[in-house]
C-alpha cells in the first residue's frame, strides 16, 4: 500500500507542478517578462514547488534528512541526469547571462549551504540569510528583465503569445490553474512523505539515501519533463534557465524557507558534509566551464553528465548495502574518472579561450 501512495503522491506532484507552472508562465508573460527570467524564475519555481512541499512536510515530521536529501539530491539530478538528458535530444545552446552570472551564483550558493550547515544544523538565522539571498536575486532578475533588448522581446512574444493573454478572463483562470496546482501539490507531498518514510523503515534504508534518490528524482520529474519538452520545441533559454533557476531556489528557497520556519532548523549528517553536498558543489562547478566551451551543451557532454549520474547512484546504493566493490570504485572516482574529467574540461576551456582571443572576442561573450 506505501508503494501505491507513493505512486500517487508523485503523479500529483507532477500534475499540481504542470497546472502551477501553466497559470503562473502565462501570468508571467502577460505582464512582459522574458522567456530567460520566466525560465529562472517562475518556472524554476514552480517546478521546484514539490521539492519545497516535500521539505516542508518532512521537516516538521521530524524528517530532516529527507529533506536537506531531497534538495541537494534535487540539484545533482537536475544537473547531470535532466541536462544530460536534454542534450540528447538537442545540444542546448547556453544564454550568456546564464555563463556571467547565474551559474556563479549557483556555485556560490552550494558553498555557502555548506559553510552554513558546517557545524550540523542549518538554523533559523542561516535560513533567513538563504532567504535574503533568494529575495536579492529575484530583485536582481526584475531589474534585469527591464535591459533586454527587442531580439528577446520579440522571442518571448513568439513563445508565450502575450498579447493574447491579457483578457481580463485568462486572468481568473490562470489563478484556478495556479490555486489548483498548489492543492495538489500539498496532497502529493503529504502522500510521499509518508509513504517513503515507511518504505525507508521497512527497507533499513535511511532517510538521508531515500531523500536524494527516489524523493529527488520523484520532485524533480516537473524539472525534467519542462526541460526535454522546452530542448525539443528549441527555447533554448527555458531548457537551460529552468534548471540553473531551480537549483538555486532548492538552495535558497527550499532550505532557506524549510530551516526558517522549523523550530529546529534542518539537521545535516556527517555523510551529507562529507560525500552529498560537495557532490552537489562539483556538479555545480562542472557547468561553468561546460557552459563556457561554445556557449554549448553539446550531446557528448550530455552523455557525461549521465554517466556521473550513473556513478553517483551506484556509490549511494554500494555505500548502503555496504558492498565490497564500493572501496574500488570509490578509487576509480577519485583517482582516475573525476580528474581526467577535470583535466579535459580546463583543456577545452583553455582552447575556447584562445581561439576567442585570436578572433579579437572577449571570453564571454
């Protein structure tokens, strides 16, 4: 019977994240703004909405683990496995406002969770300073949107069709739509909570592996459905934008607002400070310079960041079952796959920035 509710929950999740982002995207572009801000922020946030309904429920279910688990197990599978995948489909072209800033402050954001949780607990105080951080870079997002130039106007019209949003009467039903997503996403989170935690328990598996596997696979299916959907249609900046803009709200909205609110804040385990969140801050780290080699992602670096995937999961499900190939392959992580993959990404950062420089282009532009 968990199975079923965990079944379900993730079906309404899905369903209350697609009628979320469909009220709120269309709302967005009544209003003129632009398809790469929609995609870092309405969209990143309303495809992220499980992950925050998720983390909700379980901090005051004395789960804490699920949910730091599920946030930073969210941000690595939306990187390697919904990237990954969407390059597949078609190498994404990568805006460079993503390369300047959005993408630093993403790696600026996995390092301060991990400063702040360093002594084992994400607080109240580190949680409004999440917070403040996610409240100056939609600030900065607005007052962003207002310099773009007519090329990107023309393509967010083209895309979201504004004008014809602007009836009075598409209004009130992109709100039911907005309402009804949330409905369904505070059921779907209370199911799979609930049903995962007893899985967990009947299983011997801890939280902390349930939240960055199935829960962060299962919260992020709104992210990858948006983003293989938007790599087929070719909206580049929305494939792409909606990724990055997530990852920075599970880091600065879902946690900020989770430990905020939790009259304890969020415990962090020893495994998570040692292994899960620098994981996520490499992860993080491997876009820029991918992102940086033609302003693309192209289908071999797609297959890459699949494989990591694959690796990451299998250390998790080693290092749970306690396997005797988990000390080889934790060898072959550090000692050869991890630099060699480090090695070939400064080298094709180096020749993109030579070749640039030979053709009188400044690095990013």
């Amino acid at each position: 019977m968990n199975y079923l509710y965990l079944l379900f929950g993730l079906i309404l999740l899905i369903l209350g994240a697609e009628a979320l982002v469909r009220g709120a995207s269309k709302l967005a572009a009544a209003l003129g703004i632009s398809p790469l801000i929609i995609g870092l922020t309405v969209v990143a946030i309303g495809t992220s909405a499980p992950e925050l309904a998720v983390s909700l429920k379980s901090a005051f279910a004395g789960q804490p683990n699920i949910a730091l688990g599920n946030a930073v197990g969210s941000n690595i599978f939306n990187v390697l496995f919904i990237l990954g995948l969407s390059a597949l489909f078609a190498p994404l072209i990568v805006s460079q406002q993503l390369v300047r800033i959005d993408v630093p402050l993403m790696i600026a954001a996995s390092v301060l969770v991990l400063i702040l949780g360093g002594d084992g607990n994400l607080s109240q105080i580190d949680g409004g300073i999440l917070c403040l951080g996610l409240i100056a870079y939609m600030v900065f997002l607005i007052v962003l949107s207002r310099k773009e130039s007519t090329a990107i106007k023309n393509e967010y019209e083209a895309a979201f069709g504004a004008k014809k949003e602007r009836e009075q009467k598409n209004h009130y039903i992109n709100i039911l739509w907005v309402i009804a997503g949330l409905g369904l996403l505070v059921l779907g989170s209370s199911w799979l909570v609930n049903s995962a935690v007893a899985i967990a328990k009947n299983l011997g598996v801890s939280d902390l592996i349930i939240g960055l596997t199935i829960i962060a696979a299962g919260t992020s299916m709104p992210e990858l459905v948006t983003s293989v959907v938007a790599s087929l249609k070719g909206e580049r900046d929305i494939a792409v934008g909606n990724v990055v803009g997530s990852n920075l709200f599970n880091l600065l909205g879902v946690l900020g607002f989770t430990s905020l609110i939790s009259p304890l804040g969020i415990d962090i385990s020893p495994a998570a400070l040692r292994f899960d969140i620098p994981v996520m801050i490499a992860v993080a780290a491997a876009c820029l310079p991918i992102f940086f080699t033609g302003n693309l992602i192209a289908r071999w670096e797609g297959i890459l960041f699949l494989f990591y995937y694959v690796l990451y999961t299998l250390f998790l499900i080693l290092d749970t079952t306690g396997h005797e190939a988990l000390p080889k392959l934790g060898n072959a992580l550090y000692y050869f796959v991890i630099p060699l993959t480090l090695f070939s990404l400064i080298v094709l950062a180096l020749r993109e920035w030579r070749n640039r420089k030979q053709l009188g282009v400044r690095p990013l532009e």
